[in-house]
C-alpha cells in the first residue's frame, strides 16, 4: 500500500514569503519550505496496482499551463477546533479543471469518489487545540496576502509517509501541461 496524492508544488520564492509569516500561533507546527503545495486530489492508501494505474491515467491529462495566485488566508475548524492555517489560492477555472480531471482518473483505477468541495489552499500550520484569539490575530495580520502569478506548468504525484512527526512527501511522478 502507498499513500498517494496529486499536487502542484509551490516555487521557492513563494514558499519563502509564506515561511516569513509562520510565527505568531503557539504551538503552531509550521510546514517547512518543501511541504508547501496545492493538493488537486489526495487519493489515500491504494495497492501498489492501483497506483500504477493512477499513473498512467495522470500521465493521460491534457490541460494547457495556466497562472495561479495566493490570495488572503484563513483557517480550518471553530474554535478549540481550529486543526490548520493556510494561504488561500485565488479562484481558477484552470485549476478547477485540473482537480476534477484528477478526480475523473481516480473514479476511472476504481477509487471511491471525494465528495468534499474542493477548496485549494497551501497549508501552512497544523494545530493542536489553539488559542481562538491567537489564531484570530494571525489570520488579521495576514490577510491581506497577494502572492505574484504562479505558473503551472506540472503537476506532480507524491507519496506521503506518516511517523512519529510530520508528514513526509517524496515526488513518485511528475507530469507536464501542454
């Protein structure tokens, strides 16, 4: 079993204006540098056939390059129940486009659907029972994020591997819009 998910990687230089506002929440656990990403489809635990599969249905998409952009931030959960802060991406037909024809190859190596509304974000901190107020304050300070256009010319399809601390991702395909 691997666990598999399609994503576009961020650019260093993006990724170091986001590191730059990774202070201010105690006990934030802050994504390093190459971390940062935009999921398209996170697929899950699937046989190593199946993922084979997925490959070769990734490596089928056509979709011309297109730009992209961060835009405000924000957080997931209410509460003592916020879990994450992230950088919001702007709105995209393009990138919509591309999440449901990830979702579309998914469906077609026999994966159950994602029924959740896709909201592209970059996570930027998972968090563990925050002070409401504190995360309030940060999402104040940097909300009025605006990053320069990102081109999309990959994306790319990464295993994540779960231990004792964060997450690891390591780049199993990449595969070129034309």
């Amino acid at each position: 079993m691997i666990r598999l998910f399609a994503a576009l990687s961020i650019p260093e230089e993006i990724g170091l204006a986001l590191a730059r506002r990774q202070h201010g929440v105690e006990g934030a656990r802050w994504r390093p540098l190459d971390a940062l990403h935009v999921t398209l489809r996170f697929f899950g635990e699937i046989r190593e056939d199946l993922a084979r599969d997925l490959d070769a249905e990734l490596s089928g998409l056509r979709a011309a390059p297109f730009d992209i952009g961060l835009e405000g931030v924000g957080a997931f959960g209410e509460g003592p129940d916020i879990h994450a802060i992230w950088a919001r991406v702007a709105d995209s037909a393009q990138l919509g486009r591309l999440a449901r024809a990830c979702e579309t190859a998914a469906r077609r190596v026999g994966l159950k659907a994602d029924t959740r509304h896709y909201r592209p974000h970059v996570t930027l901190a998972y968090l563990r029972r925050p002070d409401p107020a504190e995360v309030a304050a940060w999402i104040q300070a940097n909300n009025l994020l605006k990053s320069p256009p990102i081109r999309v010319a990959s994306f790319g399809l990464y295993s994540s591997f779960l231990g004792g601390g964060p997450a690891h991702y390591r780049l199993e395909a990449s595969y070129p819009l034309r």
